[in-house]
C-alpha cells in the first residue's frame, strides 16, 4: 500500500498531537495543576500516540490497523477528559482528538 492514502489521517494525527501538545502545556499554568492531571497525562499519551500513529502510516506499517484502532481509543479517552474542563486549549484539544479518532477508525474500517 501507498502511504498517500494515509494522507488525511497522517494530517489528523499530527494536527491532534500538536493540539495534546498545547494543552498539556497550557494545564501547567493553569491555577489548580493537580485538578489538571489526567488531563495532562491524557495529552502527553495522546500526542506520543498520534505520532507514532503518522509515522506508521508514512512507512506503510503491516500494523497500521492495529496502531490506529490504539490511536482511536486513546484519543476517545483524551476528547472525553478535555471535554470535562471548560479551558478553551481543552476544547480545542477535545475536538482535534475526536477528529482524529474519526480518521483513524476510518482508516480501520
């Protein structure tokens, strides 16, 4: 397989790591950090996640299935926790992950 028709969910991977980026980075200066932790935790899995996810898909991985049914849990998991907290990073981040799930469960089906 080509790794161009991976294009739109490499774009949505690295589109949301960059979000999972941001926002963990934002939680830290936020007033009550420890209030902020799974989310930040979320964020920092998500972008390694998502990542990797790319890269896989950029080489044409035998695993890419596998690697993006992981990549659309984890960020399910990161959308819901950003979801909780009302600070525009995280629901900015809770969007991006949402859309990557979408383009990774499709990339699975």
């Amino acid at each position: 397989m080509s790794h161009e028709i991976y294009h739109a969910c490499i774009d949505a991977c690295n589109s949301c790591a960059d979000a999972c980026d941001h926002c963990s980075t934002a939680c830290l200066q936020e007033d009550n950090v420890a209030h902020m932790e799974r989310c930040i935790r979320l964020d920092i899995d998500c972008a390694a996640l998502c990542r990797f996810a790319a890269a896989a898909m950029a080489r044409s991985s035998e695993h890419v299935s596998d690697i993006c049914r992981l990549c659309a849990l984890l960020c399910e998991a990161c959308a819901a926790e950003c979801s909780k907290h009302d600070h525009d990073h995280c629901m900015e981040c809770a969007d991006a992950c949402r859309s990557c799930a979408q383009a990774c469960q499709a990339m699975v089906a």
